[in-house]
C-alpha cells in the first residue's frame, strides 16, 4: 500500500512528455525529407504508442491522476486514439484483475485458457476457434483483432448504446487513416499510423498473452484461488533491459501490479527493490526461445500442474 502513492507532478510530467514525443514522432513522418529519418520516426512511434497505452491503462486503474479533470478529457481522447475506449477497456480489464489465474471462469480481457479435460471434450467448431484466438498470427495482428474488433467493433455490435464510443474509436481511426493517406500520401498514412499501430498493437498482445501464458505459469480452480497468490503464480515478471522496461512503462513488473493495480507505473521497480517476497518471480523474457516456448503452450493440464503444448496431451 505504501507504494500506491502517486507524486502528481511525475506523473503529469511522464505522461506529458511520453504525448508530446508520440506527437513528435508523428510529425517527423510527415514533415522530415529522407525515408530513413521517416522510417526511425515510424519506430518512435511504435514504440511510444506500448508506452502511452500503458500509462493510458494506469491511468484507468486510478493508479495516477484519477482526481483530475483535465485528465479524464485527456485520457478518454486517448483511450478512442489507441482504440480502446475507456468504457470496454475498464470493464473488461477490472474483471481479468480480479479473476487472474482462475481455470474455470470466463477468459474475459485476456486470452482464453482451456483445461486438457475441456479441450479433448470440445467440438471441432470449439477447439478451431479456441486456437485460433491463441494463433500467434492473430497475436501479432492484434492491431486488428484485438483492438480494432475485440475492443471496437465486437463490444460496438453486441451492445451499440452501451459502446457507442467503440464506434466513435472506428469512425476516427477511419477518418485519421483517411485524411493521412490524402493529405500526406498512402507512404506517409503506412509509415505513421499502419505499420506502429501493427508493431504496438502486435507487440501489446504478446505482452497480454505472455504475461500469463509462461512455462511457470500457474492456474487455479475456484477452491484454491487467492487473489494475492494468483498474483505471483499467475503473473511473469518479464525481465528485460532499461530501454525495454521504459518501453513497455514497467508493465513487465506484471506481478507487483497484479498485487495492487493503484501502485503508479512508477513505484513498481521501487516495490520490488524494498520487498523481498517480490525479488525472486515467476519470469520470462522476450528472447526468440523463450517466446517460441510461450507461444507452444495451448492448454492447462492438472495433472501435470502446467501449460502443454498440444503434442503432450
């Protein structure tokens, strides 16, 4: 708790200039003359898009900035930016928080997990799309499934007055792409929104997968769950470089985070230094084996007591 204290000022500063270099970025594919230097503003972008949406996603926690005003103008402006409306985000984000690592409920807000028993019981129909929503094809597409129709146009076509503002998020992504590819050319509309957004987007569907989907990963029955245990067993710490944790604003402190989500991107490395119970994790990381090892893994086998690729069963 004593780590779920937000310094306002920090956080209004980080999430100022995390805004105002994306914006810059953006600008220099535009305006900047060779391809080179647009291309590396391209990357900028990739790149402070996973950070601004991660700060986006602390922000709706109320883990920063939750009293201000101008804040909830700005972050919902966002929120329809980085397709992923506050209304759908909130809710289903707040329900995997709270059912983190449970077998047997809904996979509501993360990537679906079967049983070994459920998955040799199911239908063709079933098993097809159980796989194909963990296909690491559709993981890399997240730009399209799972922001532009998991968080847009699925909420938007199931509930349209609920999640109005999931069409708004279309209708301006729409309109944004469009303008780009007129005013500036179809190279310059690929170069700063197409290709960051499939990186970013690819890129944060991994970090949703990955986080609980490891070698180590541990999933639990109704009985058994704790809130606080699901948060170490259930929840990788990613270990990855400075540049990278930056990046990603600490999202890879997974399991501190999921021990208290109020905690500000911030503190998380700070959480871990002073408390030892929180130094030694379940981890991965994101070299070429250990994502070929994540992304084999389909199913959770109790007897086994871990996640199996579809060879073991």
């Amino acid at each position: 708790m004593p780590y779920a204290q937000e310094n306002v000022a920090t956080s209004w500063r980080l999430a100022g200039s995390a805004w105002l270099l994306l914006l810059a970025c953006i600008v220099g594919v535009v305006v900047l003359p060779s391809w080179w230097m647009k291309a590396l503003s391209s990357a900028g972008v990739a790149a402070l898009m996973s950070r601004t949406f991660v700060i986006y996603h602390d922000y709706v926690h109320g883990a920063i900035l939750k009293s201000s005003k101008f804040a909830k103008v700005l972050f919902g402006a966002y929120g329809l930016f980085c397709l992923a409306p506050v209304k759908v985000w909130k809710r289903t984000h707040e329900y995997h928080h709270r059912h983190n690592g449970r077998i047997f409920k809904p996979s509501i807000g993360t990537y679906p997990v079967f049983t070994k028993e459920r998955y040799e019981g199911a239908s063709k129909a079933e098993r097809r799309s159980y796989l194909f929503q963990r296909h690491p094809a559709v993981i890399a597409l997240g730009y399209w499934f799972t922001f532009l129709h998991g968080m847009c146009i699925q909420p938007g076509l199931v509930s349209p007055k609920r999640h109005w503002d999931s069409w708004l998020a279309v209708f301006l992504h729409v309109g944004y792409l469009s303008a780009m590819f007129l005013l500036a050319g179809w190279q310059v509309a690929l170069l700063a929104i197409v290709l960051p957004n499939t990186l970013a987007f690819g890129f944060g569907a991994y970090l949703f997968y990955v986080q609980h989907n490891f070698p180590s990963v541990q999933y639990l029955s109704d009985g058994e769950w704790a809130y606080e245990s699901s948060a170490l067993k259930s929840s990788s710490f990613l270990d990855l470089s400075p540049v990278m944790h930056w990046i990603t604003a600490n999202i890879g402190y997974h399991h501190i985070h999921h021990l208290n989500a109020r905690i500000p991107f911030y503190r998380l490395p700070d959480a871990k230094a002073d408390i030892p119970e929180l130094q030694h994790p379940l981890s991965s990381d994101l070299s070429w084996r250990e994502v070929r090892r994540c992304l084999a893994l389909k199913v959770w086998d109790d007897q086994r007591g871990r996640m199996v690729a579809l060879a073991e069963i």
